[in-house]
C-alpha cells in the first residue's frame, strides 16, 4: 500500500512512523527545505530554539504523543517536570497549580470540587464560552485570570474564545496524564526521531517539493502532482490543514466548504531569554494570571542544559495576540518580563510571531472540522486537525490516531 503524505510537520511525520512501522510505503512532500514544520529546532547564538512550539510536551512522559511515540519506535526521552506547573498570584508569591483551589473562599472550592469530579455532568453540550461557563458555576476573579492565563498559553486563545466543552475535555486529560515535560533535545528530537524511523523502513522524506495538485477520480483521492513528479497513492494524508488541503483538488463540496472558511486559526507570540541564573528555577509551566499579556512560560534548560550553550538558561514565555497591532503586543509583553523579573538580568534572543500562513494552530481548539475530507482516503491532520481534548501536540497525536483508526491501524 502506498502513502502520500504532505507535509513534514508532527503530524506528518508521526503519521509517516506509524504507517511505515504497519507496512506501508511511505513518501512525505515537504515544501520547505527542512522538516519539522513548527516542532523543529532553530540553532541561534548557540541556543536550541524552536520553529513554533515551545519546547514543551504538554502531558509529558505519559501523554497521546509520547505513547505514540513508543509504539513508532520514535527514540526520544521525554524528561517529566516537577512541579507540573506554577502560578504567580497578584501578590509575587507562588504556589503550586494543584493548589490554586486554595486561593477560593471555602464554598467555592467545594462546588469546584465537585464540578471536576462529575465533570462529565457538568460539560455543556452547547457552545457556551469556557469564561462564561466559569462566570455562571463560580464568578471568581481569580479563577477568571487563571483560565485566561491557561488558554493563552495551551491555546493561544482568551477564555472567552474556547468552548467549554472543549476545555473541559483538555482538563480532564490533563488530570488523567498528570504532568508536563520536555523531550531532551527539543522539538527538533523529537521530528528528528520520527524521521529516522520512516527512513529505516524505507520510506522517503522530499524536502523543498511542494505538492501542487491531489489527484481525485470519482471522489477518490488517487494520488499527487509536485513540479517533479506524478505519484499515484492509495491514501493521501495532508498536514496543511483543511483550506490548503481544499486548494489542492478544488473542493466543491458546498457544506464543508463553509465549515473550512469557519475554522479561524490562533495567533501567538513568543520571546526567548537568555540568562545566566535561572529566572524561574523549574521546567514547569509558570503560569502569569495578572499580567497583561504573558500567559506563561518555561525555563527548558533545567530539564536539558544542552538546550543553551555552557553555563546560560533559556526561557520562552508565550502569549496570545489579542490585537492586529504587533508590536504593541509586544511592547506589552516585554514590559510583562520586566515587572515578572524586576531584580534580574536577561537577554531577549529572539522574539518569534506566528499567525497567518505560520499561525500557532491552523484551527482554534474546539474550531476544528475533524480528520475527514468529503474524499474518500484523504485525511487531514495536524493542529489544522487536532483531536478532541488535546492541547497542541497533544492535539495532533490525537487526530493521528483517529486517521490510524480509520486506516484500522493500531
């Protein structure tokens, strides 16, 4: 069985892995001259920085992409943090994120309690907003600024943009897999591992080849046309997401036409820093609820030195756009650094923007259309096409796993 595949981001290559490890022959299109997509390595000034995500899984060791992972036979070691996470309160203090339950006055933290442990009674089958959701069971401030703090770091959104049925689906799972964590090497480890696996059992990874045309007979997806090739295929999975995807066969299907033009990517911004003592001190995510724009961050080199040269630390903090004027949200989240670390030094390496053609997902969470294209044998995966509940990459193995489904592949 032959396998087209477009597009060497994660969920390709994971993608790539699974189907070369159940026998098929696999080939990869990427269009840019290296792989990895936004999960790979950017080397700067001696640092491992990365094209996009941060160098962070969020369900660590014991997550959907580490799991899928082992079963590719993907080489990567996945260092768990401890603490998962931290959150910095209005005051400067800090406490551990299982313990922000503390910060509620007694009546709410029961309800709270409760809420989470009848979750499944509690998620709504409408599309009310999470912040909405959390004003109608608690009103609390606190836990208003902490669900805007997690989604904009998870998600690149504000609270009010996710649905609460989605987050709450992400929440559970982060209470089933129980911790964050940092593969030793970066992303770039991890995209890296995937590929040795497709090219051990074969198969072909093309960079600087873009696939122009997918080629359709009698709403089947038969194979693909790059400037240098004609492949026929009997599945072709795309990693570009549903509108790019849709622009290769000229999409006529009306109705999931406009659910494509519905989907609306997340925007984000990243700022790497370089210092000479830690500024955070663990490889947690530190969460930053009363700051203006920061939502949080991650000091990566107290999981794996080797992620900055001799004797530096790096730190990435991530926030959401919520504006179209750039470097005001910039500027706002800059200053944020300033007022986190007011008594230490640091050095802004690189700061890193991602929307449009480079977004942080090419689908907001809870705004995604699913695997499915209305053709038969293609499928569509990625953060263009997370599965349901998944923060990020976590996200892109989970709709993986539903195309492998699909493919009765285990």
């Amino acid at each position: 069985m032959k396998a087209a595949i477009i597009g060497a981001g994660l969920g390709g290559l994971l993608a790539g892995a699974k189907l070369s490890r159940a026998g098929y022959d696999v080939e990869i299109f990427e269009r840019l001259p290296f792989m990895g997509g936004r999960f790979a390595n950017l080397e700067y000034k001696g640092f491992r920085l990365s094209t996009g995500a941060l160098h962070m899984i969020p369900h660590g060791s014991r997550g959907p992409l580490a799991l899928m992972l082992k079963e590719a036979g993907a080489q990567v070691n996945i260092i768990d943090s401890n603490p998962m996470a931290v959150i910095r309160k209005e005051n400067g203090e800090e406490i551990e994120f299982h313990d922000f339950q503390k910060e509620l006055p007694l009546t709410k933290r029961v309800k709270l309690g409760t809420v989470l442990a009848y979750s499944l009674k509690f998620k709504p089958k409408s599309d009310i907003s999470f912040r909405n959701w959390v004003l109608k069971y608690f009103d609390d401030e606190f836990l208003l600024r902490l669900a805007d703090s997690f989604c904009g770091w998870a998600l690149s959104l504000k609270a009010a943009e996710v649905p609460a049925h989605e987050m709450l689906e992400i929440i559970d799972n982060m209470y089933r897999f129980k911790g964050s964590g940092v593969p030793e090497g970066g992303c770039g480890a991890v995209t890296g591992a995937l590929a040795e696996v497709i090219e051990s059992e074969g198969g072909k990874i093309h960079t600087k080849e873009k696939v122009d045309k997918i080629i359709i007979d009698k709403d089947r997806a038969k194979g693909v046309v790059t400037a240098r090739r004609t492949m026929d295929a009997d599945i072709i999975i795309s990693d570009t997401g549903h509108p790019a995807t849709c622009r290769m066969y000229e999409c006529k299907d009306a109705a999931y036409l406009e659910k494509v033009r519905n989907t609306t990517p997340s925007r984000g911004i990243k700022i790497c820093l370089s210092a000479d003592e830690p500024l955070i001190g663990h490889s947690g995510v530190f969460f930053t609820p009363y700051s203006h724009r920061i939502n949080g961050l991650n000091e990566v080199t107290n999981a794996d030195p080797c992620l900055a040269p001799q004797g530096k630390h790096l730190v990435m903090s991530h926030q959401s756009v919520l504006s179209d004027d750039l470097r005001h949200e910039i500027d706002l989240g800059l200053d944020d650094l300033k007022k986190l670390f007011p008594n230490k030094r640091y050095e802004v390496l690189l700061i890193q923007s991602y929307s449009d053609g480079w977004p942080v997902n090419r689908a907001s969470s809870g705004n995604e259309i699913g695997n499915r294209t209305p053709i038969s044998n293609l499928y569509v995966v990625g953060d263009g096409a997370k599965g349901k509940g998944g923060i990020e990459v976590e996200g892109v193995a989970l709709g993986v796993r539903n195309v492998l489904n699909e493919l009765d592949i285990s």
